[in-house]
DNA sequence: CGCTCATTTGATTGTTATCAAAAGAAGTGG
DNA sequence: CCACTTCTTTTGATAACAATCAAATGAGCG
C-alpha cells in the first residue's frame, strides 16, 4: 500500500499531479512551479502553523496529514478540516495547522511567486482558482457532514471523500488508501466521540462495507456506500473512478 | 426595533456600512462603489440564485435574510450559513442561495466592477479582503458549531454572532436585534430539529440570557451568553460592543 | 370567521456521549 | 530479545442529549 505519510513524490510533482485532476485541468512543467527548498519533517501533534500570528509563510503539505484545529478550552476539539499531501496551507485567525502524524512540509512561497509572476500561463492559475473552489466546496460538505448527517453518513462521506482527493493524487491502490490518523483524530474530524466512532466503524466492517485496520482503509462496496450517504465528488471524478465504479456496481 | 427586512437603507449605503467596520476599515464614498440598479424583492423561500449553473450575476442582500441551502434527499436540509443585509451572494455549486422571508436583493456587478477596477484605492480592496476573510472565519465558527457545541452553546454562540453582525451595519437596537426567521429556518442552521430548538430556546428564557418572541431577540446577559459558549467576536469589536459589555457585566 | 403557518407541549424512542476498564499494538531502553 | 511504558483500540454499562411522533395552542391573514 502507498504510504501517504512517506510517498516518493517531491512537493513540484505533487503539485503537478494536482493541477492536472483540477476541474479546469492544466498541466504543469515542473519549472513553471517554482524551486522548492528543503522539506521539513514534524511528528504526530507537530504546529506546522501556529495559531493568530498573523499571515506567516503559507507552507505546502508534501506527506501525511494535517489539520486545523480549534481547542475548546475544556477537553473538546474539532478538527475544521483534513488536509492531504499536495494541499497548501495558511495562517488562520484561531486555529493552529497541525501534523496529525508524522509529515513533511515545504515552504510554498516559491510557488506562490511563481503563480503570481506576470508571464505565468493562464491555465496554471485557472487550474489553480479551481483546486481553491474545489476546497471551497468540500469545506461545505464538511459542514453538512456535522450538521445534518448521522454517524455512519458521516464515516462514509468523509471515507469516499478523502478516497477521492487521494486517487486524484495517484495515492490510492484502487479502493485501498492510506489514512495515517488515530481514531481519536478521525472523531475530532467528524464531530463524533471516540467510542462512537470506533463502534460506527465496527458496523461498517461487520455489513462489509468498508474494511479498516492500521491506517489502511479499504472501500469494499462503493455503491453502497455512496448510497448510504449520498457522496458525490466534488470537482472532476477520480482517474480510476468510472472503472472502479463499474467493478463495485457489478 | 429597525426591521431588517424593511431597512430603509440604500445598497451603497449599506456596503459604506460594512467597509468602515472591517478590520481594515474604509470610509468610502457612494459613488466608488458603483451604481446599483433597481432592487428585486423576494418573498420567502425565494430562490436568489439557483444551485449549480455556474456562476451568474452575484447579487447584494439588500434587507432581509438569506441562507445557501443544501437539501438532503430525505427531508433533512442544512442551511450552510446565514446571510445578512450587505452581504454579497454567490452561486454555489450544490447549494441554492434562498430568500428566509422577505427580502431584497441588488445585482452587484456594478460593485464588483467598481472593485476591480485599476483606479480603485488600494483602501477599498483591502477592506473588502478583510470582509472575506470574516466570512471565513464565521464559516469555521459554525463548523465548530455544528461539530463541537450543544444545543444550547449553539444558540447562544449564533445569536451573539449575529447581533454582532448586524451592530456592524447599525441595525442593531442596544441588546436587541431582529430576526425575521422561523425556528425551523434557525434549526436547519445550527443543525437541531425545530423541537429541540424551541426547548432549548425555552431554557435561555427561563434563564433569562436572551429574550426572543416574533423575531425579535435581545440578548439580556451578554458576558453569561459568552461564558456559555465561549463565544469571540469576528473581526473588530461592534461599534458599541465595549460599552454594552460593561452594562452588561455589571 | 376560518384558514394556514408557527410555536409549543407531551410522550417516547433512538442516538450519541461519558465513564471505566480491558485488551491489543507499538515504541523504548536495557 | 524482553520488560516496560505508552498509546490506541475495543468492550461494557449507563446517562445525557436530541430526534421523532402526534397533537394542541397561538398568531397572522384574507
């Protein structure tokens, strides 16, 4: 299985595999992205971007997880989103970007110059304004995940989603991913507490939709899955997606 | 009490408003912020601007309340996020941007050209950069919200955002603001059923935090409102926040 | 007045959180 | 390689919370 906390991909790469699945697809010569310096790496629970110090360099996610994470002074947490290999990540107002297993970052300024430069070509920043949305829209998702989903909705959206984002990247083995987050994270995600979701999980294994063990997820019955929660991609389907979605129809 | 369904005021007015309370304030002149034509009125559950058919002509809320609905196959439905007089309306992929009640709305490309335009004062743009990022950072409010809160943390936290919303543009009454949405349209916002809800609005009465009746809701312990759910404004304090906070804690 | 829509109430069920503890994995240092 | 610690997953029992169903009350409107 491709280990997305330690994949091979250099952060021009990536880059480039993700412009090339936007919506408003663009593919890019590694040059036009800018020269990427060294990649730091960071454990579990490592700040890659502290908390309301205001806009510091934005860095790019090359492997494993991140979230941004907003405490709520006693114990509870939620984790506002998921961030993926191949994602950029920002200062926010309140909330600290944090490694949600061991990861590395790259300082993305680079890039960022590269895509503001003047000569840069249009499409690369079409591609670029259609990843932003593409995050825009999953950010809704996750919302009406939290507000008007149940649990087991919940599990399989968020599963099919980050499925999706991964197959987009070429990190996916057909229906088998690599999810490198403790349970307790994947709770702070979805709004749910631990013990619940460990038992949601249990009963997605036992009806043999899903299959999960040691941060290995695998989608066993696609369709059924979408159903049970109504997934639907956002921006362009997945490489492999009609492929696979035949196989799991079948 | 100012019905902000029937405000009296003028689009430019209204966005003038807005731009001076931004954390980047600008003081602008009416005739930098284009000129509106006429305003359209809606009446409730009104389709501002429909889902997914790509980008049309953004609009302004003129008065009135609006909500980007995503509906859920079953009867479930989610309203994304509450839209307030002055804020610009979007097409949004999946979800339709809908009239809660009454309300007018302006087509805002004359705004938006005006913005973009290259003699435009770097003021007005940065002001209204500053604007777009308080409608995110009230986007991951409510996912908190939604993932994190109780019931009744929930409803104190949107309330005090939105009587501090609505202090920016001047339609706020003291502690006292209107509301013309009904508890259904509220529920669907913070992801409660309409009965839990209304129990839950009964138990801040009874505990006299807030007051709500025909839309009308004045916030009667401000500093217990906020110690309930922890609540800190969006962007810069309410015009009259500090003063009312020192009625109220005394 | 009669209609419709919104709010409220009561009773009940279902879902999810919490608490406590056991079992299992994974890393650490001897 | 083992003993030890620590973290993660799992289990059981219980309580809190929120949804649902059904119906009554109240408010606004033609």
């Amino acid at each position: 299985m491709i280990d997305i906390s330690a994949h091979g991909l250099s952060p021009g790469e990536l880059l480039a595999r993700r412009l090339a699945t936007a919506s408003a697809p663009y593919r890019a010569r590694p040059e036009e992205l800018g020269v990427f310096g060294p990649t730091t790496h960071l454990g579990a629970g490592g700040e890659i971007i502290p908390a309301g110090r205001g806009p510091g360099a934005p860095k790019l996610l090359v492997s494993g997880v991140a979230g941004e994470v907003r405490a709520l002074g006693d114990g509870r947490r939620q984790i506002l989103r998921l961030r993926l290999p191949g994602d950029l990540l920002y200062a926010c107002d309140y909330e600290a970007v944090v490694a949600l297993g061991r990861a590395h970052v790259a300082d993305a300024r680079p890039f960022l110059q590269a895509l503001n430069d003047p000569g840069a070509p249009a499409g690369l920043r079409r591609a670029w304004l259609a990843l932003g949305q593409a995050d825009q829209d999953m950010l809704r998702d996750q919302l009406v995940r939290l507000g008007r989903m149940t649990a087991s909705e919940r599990v399989a959206h968020f599963l099919l989603e980050t499925h999706h984002r991964l197959g987009h990247l070429g990190l996916t083995d057909g229906d088998t991913f690599h999810l490198p987050a403790t349970q307790e994270v994947l709770s702070d995600l979805i709004g749910l507490s631990v013990v619940h979701l460990n038992r949601t999980l249990q009963a997605l294994r036992r009806s043999e939709l899903i299959s999960l063990r040691n941060g290995r997820v695998e989608v066993l019955q696609r369709e059924a899955l979408i159903d049970l929660c109504d997934w639907r991609p956002v921006g362009p389907p997945s490489p492999a997606a009609t492929s696979e979605a035949e196989v799991a129809g079948a």
